[in-house]
C-alpha cells in the first residue's frame, strides 16, 4: 500500500513540516515596504515652458504615488505639449492639459485614478 500512516512514518515528517513553516511564519511578521523612494533619489521634476516663461514641478510620489505615476504616463507620452492652460489663479492653481492650445478640442484621457488628496 503506497499511503503510510503517521505512526510508521515518525518524527521527519512533522519536523520537515515546523521547517518549512519558519521561513513564512518570519516573513509575515516583517512590515511591508514603505511607498516611497529611497532617501538618495530626490523627486522627479518637470520642467514646463510656456509662452510666458518657465516653472518646474516637483513630483512628490511619496506623498501621492498614483497621482504622481499618472501625471509622469501624461509627461513621457508627450499629453502637455501645445496644451492650452485655461485657468491660472495666482498663488492657487495652474489648471491645464484637456485642450489642445491650435484646435481648441479636447485631449483623449487615462481612466481616472484614485483621488489621494486626504494623504495629509
């Protein structure tokens, strides 16, 4: 009969068991890894050039890493150039990006991310 019962096989069985089970009873104690980057690697930053003149953005991704990662896809894929921006108020909010500056149509768009404005 090729199934044993415990009593013939012994000690190795549950032993071989208790150690195979230390490794992942240590694992799951450890804290996961915080979302943010190491401490050498500064923000990224983006620089933006309009008709008026330049300012850089400093992209926080440890304080909002889906926004952040959402705005850079826009950035690398090119979105923001020869966008309008249609709402400046000053010392408050440059809001642009959905229109192309020539045509005045509105820009194809992600789905929408998670809003991570309460992250304190």
């Amino acid at each position: 009969m090729l199934i044993k019962s415990w009593r013939r096989i012994g000690l190795p069985v549950p032993l071989l068991l208790a150690l195979l089970l230390l490794p992942a009873a240590g694992r799951a104690a450890e804290p996961p890894a915080p979302h943010e980057p190491p401490a050498h690697e500064p923000p990224a930053q983006v620089r933006v050039t309009t008709s008026l003149g330049a300012f850089v953005i400093e992209v926080r991704s440890d304080r909002a890493p889906l926004t952040s990662a959402n705005f850079l896809r826009y950035v690398r894929e090119g979105f923001y150039t020869n966008t309008l921006l249609h709402r400046v108020i000053a010392n408050f909010v440059i809001q642009g990006g959905g229109h192309d500056a020539t045509t005045m149509q509105l820009k194809p768009t992600h789905d929408p991310v998670f809003n991570e404005s309460g992250n304190g």
